[in-house]
C-alpha cells in the first residue's frame, strides 16, 4: 500500500517499500515505473475522475496487481495497492478495498484521524477515542485541538509548520491532554490534504501511545534495584564497625573514663561524635540509593503555585523557632512532573535557603518559576551566608559540604540527591552567588519529559 502524491510516492507499508526495494519515502514514480508509462497513466487517471484505475507491473520476475484510485478529499492524492498475483489478472473491486480500509480504521490500535487546520477533528478512530479517554466519537468532534487537546499549543504551531514545509510528519512527538487531564504522550505520523490550488486543507495521520513513560520506568526500576542492592551491602558492611566503635568507647568512657584526663575524655569523645556521624552518613546514604524510588510515580500536570505554597506550610512549622519572610511569586506556571520528585527539590533548596542564613540577619527566601521556551526554571534565592564560587559545582556532591558548616546540622547530601532527580529527568541544576551576599539556586526542569527527536526542529 501507499500514496502516491504529484508524482511522488509519500507514504506506504514496509511491504510496498520492500517490493520497489527503496528505503525511505518519498521518492519519484520513475523508481517504480517508466516515465512514459507514469505519463499514460496520470493521463488515464485525469480522464476516469474517480474511478479507479488498474494496472499490471512485473517486479523481480513477480507479477503484481494495482489498483489505483484518487483520494475523495484530495484529489492530488492516489492510493496505490499493490497485490501479488499468481496469473490473475483482474483488479481488486473497489468496494472490496473500500471496505477492507474501513476495517482497518475500525479495528486499527493506533489512532487514525482526519483534522482541519482551523483545529478539529473531522473523524477519529475508536481507538483513538479510547486513548484520549473519551468515551465517543462526538464528544471528540467538538474538542478544540489547539486547547483542549494540546498541553503545549505551541507544538501544534510548529507542526504545522513543518507539515506546511515537508507536507507531512513522521514520528512527531507532542503531550496530549486526555478527558481526565492526565498526559498522555503520542508520537504522530501525518499528512498535508491539500485542495486544488494546494492549500492546505487539513491533515490525516495516525498518532500512536507512546508508553515511553513505561519505558522509561522499566529502565530506572532496573538500575536502581542494582544500585540500592550495591548500596544496602556497603552500608551494611560499613555499619557493624561504627556500631563497634561507638560501643567501645561509651564503654571505654563508662568503666575507664575517670582514669583519663580532661584531654583524653575530650579525645574519646570527639571519637563518640564522630562515628555518630558517620552512622548519619550511611543514613543519608540510603535516602541517596532510594531517590530514584520517587521518580516511580507516574507523571502529573502539577500546579506549582500550590504545590511550593504547601512546602512552605510545611517548613514554616519545621522552624516555627526562626521567623523566615517568603516571597513567592505569582502565577506560577503548571508543570509536568512526579510530585514526589518536586516536592523533594523544592522542600530542599527551600530548607537550604533557611539553613543557611546569616546569623545576625532574619532570613528571607524568594521563590519563583517561569516558562520559558522548552523548559520552566524555578529559582530559589535567599540572604544567607553565600557560597564561594570556587565551591559552586562541588557541593552537588554527595557528601561535599561548604564552608562554615560546622554548626549546621546536615551531610551534604540534598543537593546531590536533587541533582540525581534532575539528571534522571534530563533537567539541570546550578547556583548563583557570592561568599556573604546570599544564593541563588536554579531548576530547570525541561517542558517534555520525552527527548524530542532532533529531526523535528
Ligand atoms: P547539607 O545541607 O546537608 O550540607 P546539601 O547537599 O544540601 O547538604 O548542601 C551542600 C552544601 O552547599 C552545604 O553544606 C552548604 O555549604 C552549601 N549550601 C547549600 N545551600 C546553600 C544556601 N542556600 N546558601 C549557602 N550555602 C548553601
């Protein structure tokens, strides 16, 4: 099968492909046909209108039956069906085919969709119907494509672009939003219909559910249980000793303490303390492994307004004993991502922001999110302490920790457990500042949580 468009073949299975032994559409009917037979044929075609047209070609030794017949809706277009025969040599009847293409649109799991340019459908599939959550074709009918259906209008502006340019798409990814509101990630192939003076009309295409989404956490459920199983054993092994140590020397101090001096007590303890804190390493050590468990959940359209609203609830009862000013902006864009993972950035940056206040000053923290072209970038900025920038990439680290934080309870490890969530979602993390003259730190957390195929910009 395939269509056949001004003399070009546009579109078809794999079957047709491997039968003229060609690799990619589109390509000239001269690969398939000598030109003086193409031009009798789009003779004949002119003169028969709509009726449709067969022919016999002889490929590699096989004979084959063709059927060709004009598209209702654009009568640029010729479907071309091509059938191998044994001898035979009459045409498939055209109901024969009209019905066999009806079947195929009924029971076809992708969608199969005909649109204006203006932005509604004109037919869609059931099984399309199905992926959008809805429960008819007629509620389908009345959606407004642009709104109601794309999660960012602007992809379906610059598709139009490209099908304007190309005539058609293939594999064009874009979210769409289902009845429910959840996401739903397609992958689009589709063409240009075009009127007699090759206005676009409107486009017909199939557009497939992606379940990249499931891929994708198939992938990480694997690596993860291979990194929290390698992390878990080294904990382990690293435990027992510093349970040992703090053992012995509380033992040490209980029965031999009074035969130290006051130099040798101090001695143990700092001992005492500092394998204390090596327990609270291999701890926060675990929360590194199981960051990966958060990204899991399934991805939501997120009102980020709210969403950091009730962080800072949370946090304001957290240090209910410091009076902290937040500033959080307004119209805060609505984002697409798993909530845990959010919360999780956002309640860290937010805490390191009051963590690391300057003493003499209240602390003050600004928060705030815009969208830019394919991303949306939140920042989070405050009046504390700064950070030198000779430190500004090392603190992501696990376990790296600034200066002056002797007195700040923590193990350097949220910033790198932030920085794990957004390499996983392919987003970024970065800080601005100076020593003494407050932080700024940056998200940006990209639009498509699907790596847009370069082919399509
Ligand atoms: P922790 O707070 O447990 O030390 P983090 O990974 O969250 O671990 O932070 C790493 C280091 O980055 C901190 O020790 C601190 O020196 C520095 N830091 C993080 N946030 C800020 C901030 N808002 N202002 C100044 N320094 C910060």
């Amino acid at each position: 099968m395939a269509v056949l468009k001004n003399s070009l073949f546009v579109d078809g299975n794999e079957f047709f492909l491997s039968i003229v032994q060609a690799e990619t559409f589109p390509f000239g009917i001269e690969h398939v046909l000598n030109p003086s037979d193409a031009g009798k044929i789009f003779d004949v075609l002119k003169k028969k209108g709509d009726s449709p047209l067969f022919l016999e070609l002889e490929r590699n030794g096989k004979k084959y039956g063709v059927s060709l017949f004009r598209s209702v809706k654009d009568t640029a277009k010729q479907f071309w069906l091509m059938t191998e025969r044994d001898g035979a040599s009459d045409g498939i009847p055209i109901q024969e085919v009209a019905q066999k293409y009806q079947r195929l649109f009924e029971n076809v799991k992708d969608a199969v969709f005909a649109s204006t340019v203006e932005g509604r459908f004109l037919d869609i599939n059931p099984a399309g119907v199905e992926m959008l959550g809805y429960t008819s074709k007629e509620e389908v009918l009345k959606l407004n494509i642009l709104t109601d259906l794309y999660y960012y209008p602007e992809d379906r502006l610059k598709y139009q672009k490209i099908i304007a340019e190309k005539g058609y798409v293939k594999d064009y990814e874009v979210v769409f939003k289902k009845k429910d509101r959840t996401p739903l990630f397609v992958s689009m192939s589709n063409i240009a219909v075009y009127d007699e003076d090759k206005k676009v009309l409107g486009y017909e295409g199939i557009f497939r559910d992606l379940t990249r989404q499931k891929q994708i956490e198939e992938e990480l459920r694997a690596k993860n249980a291979q990194l929290e199983s390698y992390v878990y054993s080294v904990s382990h092994d690293l435990k027992s000793p510093i349970i040992a140590i703090q053992g012995f020397s509380r033992l040490l101090m209980k029965k031999h303490g009074e035969n130290f001096e006051q130099e040798g007590r101090e001695l143990l303890e700092r001992i005492m303390n500092t394998a204390k804190r090596a327990e609270r390493m291999i701890a926060d050590l675990l929360i590194f492994a199981k960051a990966e468990k958060g990204v899991r959940g399934d991805f939501e359209f997120i009102d980020s307004q709210r969403e950091i609203q009730s962080i800072i609830e949370e946090l304001k009862i957290k240090w209910k004993q410091r009076p902290v000013t937040f500033v959080l902006s307004e119209n805060l864009p609505e984002i697409l991502f798993h909530r845990g993972s959010f919360r999780q950035i956002m309640s860290n940056l937010i805490d390191n922001a009051i963590k690391y206040s300057q003493q003499e000053m209240s602390p003050q923290v600004f928060i705030d999110g815009r969208k830019e072209r394919d991303s949306v970038v939140f920042s989070v900025a405050d009046n504390g302490i700064g950070i030198d920038p000779s430190l500004h990439e090392k603190i992501f680290d696990v376990f790296e920790r600034g200066e002056a934080t002797e007195d700040v309870e923590g193990t350097g490890i949220g910033l790198s457990i932030i920085k794990r969530i957004l390499e996983i979602h392919h987003g970024d993390i970065w800080v601005e500042s100076k020593k003494g003259e407050g932080a700024t730190f940056y998200v940006r957390l990209p639009a498509r949580t699907l790596e847009r195929d370069e082919r399509h910009q």
